[in-house]
C-alpha cells in the first residue's frame, strides 16, 4: 500500500509505522490517522508479524491533532463526522503496539501514546494535554486513560493547567517502561518489541486482552475474562510445545496454534 504521511518497515517480526509529517511535526489530520491504522491493522493481520512499534522522529512524536483542520468546524459537524471515532480503530488491534517516543508528545500525541501498549522514551521525550490552552479539551480518550494511570490530581493538572511530564517524571508516575538515550531510541524500541514477538503468539494475545480489561471491568469481572482467557490456551500446540521445551530444558518453537 501506498501512503502520503508514514513511512513503514519490518524488521524481524516487528512491524513498524513512522509518522512522517515533519514539517507540521507530525500533527495528526483524518489523513495521517487513517493512514497509521490501516498499517497497524495490516501488520495486526500479517502473521509474520508479532509486535508493532509506532514512533515519529526525534523531535516530536506527535505535536497533538492539526488545528488548522478544526479551527473552522461546528458543533454538528463534529458530531456527524464523528472526528474522533477514528481513534476506536486502535482498540481493534491485537497485538502488542509499542509507542517510541522522542521529543513532544502533546495532545492527540500524547493519547495516542497512551492508547498503546507499552512505552519506550527517549530522553528527550515530553508528555502533557494542552488542549485547554485553545479553549477545548482532550477529546481521544486524554481525560479516561491518562488519569486511570496517574490519578486524578496529576491528571488534573496536565489538563486544566497544561503541565508536561519530562521521561523521568513519566515513568516515575507509571506511564513509561523505560528510557534511553535519544540516539538510537528507536532501535531501542525496536528490539524491545522483538523480545515481546517472541513470546508464544496466541498468549500473548490472550495475555493483553485480559490485561486491558482490567481497565474496564469490576475485579469479579476482570477475573472472570482472565479465566476465559487462560483455559483455552490448553488446546494450543504451543502450550504444550512450551512446556515440553520448559520439561526439556531447550528453547521453545512457537507455531502460533
């Protein structure tokens, strides 16, 4: 497929999608997101495929949505356009994505960081919601999930008073997994996510689905899909190749089956 705003590559089992808007520094307009999700969704059907990384340049990741874009549209024209429905499409995706994150993350940036999996950062890496700055607010799940992960006084101030998070300050609030250095991060978030593709396939798959409900359900519930989840492993061949190599002392083979 042809795109006009990313980039993608596959290395190893690693599926990768580069936002490649540099001179607006990777602002999102309709034509970038649809663009980022028909790649993930590509790499999410490819079976050669085992991990996904989304990361921008050094810079930015992404300086949050085009305003330019919205600055003219109505109440109901964002209702019938349903500007953000969009973003659903990366609840959809079922394998690991793995955000690489250097320079700005602000915005919609910062929530489609946060829509993701696992985060590496460079050191350079900002997080915040600016958008009460113009008059709005968060819009792409900003005010859900950022503060079911830093609480609500911290969430707070990122949104009503436009506070950043360095990468440290991240990952000491939980937001990030780890941080290195800016060159080089990439490669980093990379072989991050080589680790995590070669994990048994279906597990893995079964393992973030159970993880994820736990941000939407009771514990009675979450248990309930944890157990659903674990059970039918047991007709995979992997389960039983990996612990017949466990038994064996030997590296299992996945089939992904």
């Amino acid at each position: 497929m042809t795109y006009t705003s990313i980039l993608t590559e596959t290395r190893g089992r690693v599926g990768i999608v580069q936002l490649n808007r540099p001179q607006a520094m990777n602002a999102f307009n309709l034509t970038l997101l649809g663009e980022v999700f028909d790649a993930m969704e590509a790499f999410d059907k490819d079976e050669a495929i085992g991990a996904i990384v989304v990361t921008g340049n050094e810079k930015a990741f992404a300086a949050g949505a085009d305003i330019k874009e919205m600055a003219d549209a109505s109440y109901v024209q964002m209702v019938v356009e349903e500007r953000v429905k969009v973003w659903d499409r990366i609840r959809g995706i079922r394998k690991p994505v793995i955000a690489a994150v250097s320079g700005w993350a602000l915005g919609g940036g910062c929530e489609f960081v946060l829509s993701c999996d696992m985060i590496v950062a460079s050191e350079s890496a900002r997080f915040g919601q600016p958008e009460i700055t113009i008059g709005i607010i968060p819009g792409a799940g900003g005010t859900q999930r950022l503060t079911r992960l830093v609480g609500k006084h911290l969430a707070m101030e990122m949104v009503l008073n436009n506070r950043t998070l360095t990468a440290q300050e991240a990952q000491h609030f939980g937001l990030v997994n780890r941080i290195v250095p800016v060159d080089g991060y990439l490669d980093a978030a990379v072989a991050f996510a080589e680790e995590v593709a070669s994990r048994a396939p279906i597990a893995v798959r079964m393992a973030k689905d159970a993880i994820n409900a736990a941000f939407e359900t009771t514990l009675t519930e979450g248990l309930a899909v944890e157990k659903r989840n674990f059970y039918p492993l047991f007709a995979t061949e992997d389960q039983k190749e990996g612990m017949q190599a466990f038994i064996e002392k030997r590296k299992p083979n996945w089939k992904g089956k």
